[in-house]
C-alpha cells in the first residue's frame, strides 16, 4: 500500500506485563527481574505519534 514507509514498533520489556494473566509480582519472578531492574534499562523513552495511515483502518 505503503512501499516507501517503514513502521519501527518497540514496546519494550515490559510490554509483556500487559498481558499477564496473573499478578504483577508473578511476571518478574518469572521473568527473573524486577519493575526497577527493567527500568533501569532506559536512559529515556521516545513516544511517536501513530501514522494516520494506521488509525484510518
């Protein structure tokens, strides 16, 4: 539809903690970490607009 556009999508680590099925704490025994571990990850987040392209769908 779109050749020339690249769409880059990076949720992040803890993307996945939205879809746990149980409690938070579960997620990082499971995951061997901790909410600080993880946010110790990043020096900053970057929040791009959606294309339009994807809300006109």
């Amino acid at each position: 539809m779109h050749p020339n556009r690249i769409i880059l999508s990076d949720r992040g680590s803890l993307a996945g903690l939205a879809y746990w099925p149980g409690p938070e704490q579960d997620f990082f025994t499971t995951m061997h970490s901790s909410l600080e571990d993880e946010l110790s990850r990043y020096d900053a987040v970057i929040f791009l607009k959606l294309p339009l392209i994807l809300l006109k769908k």
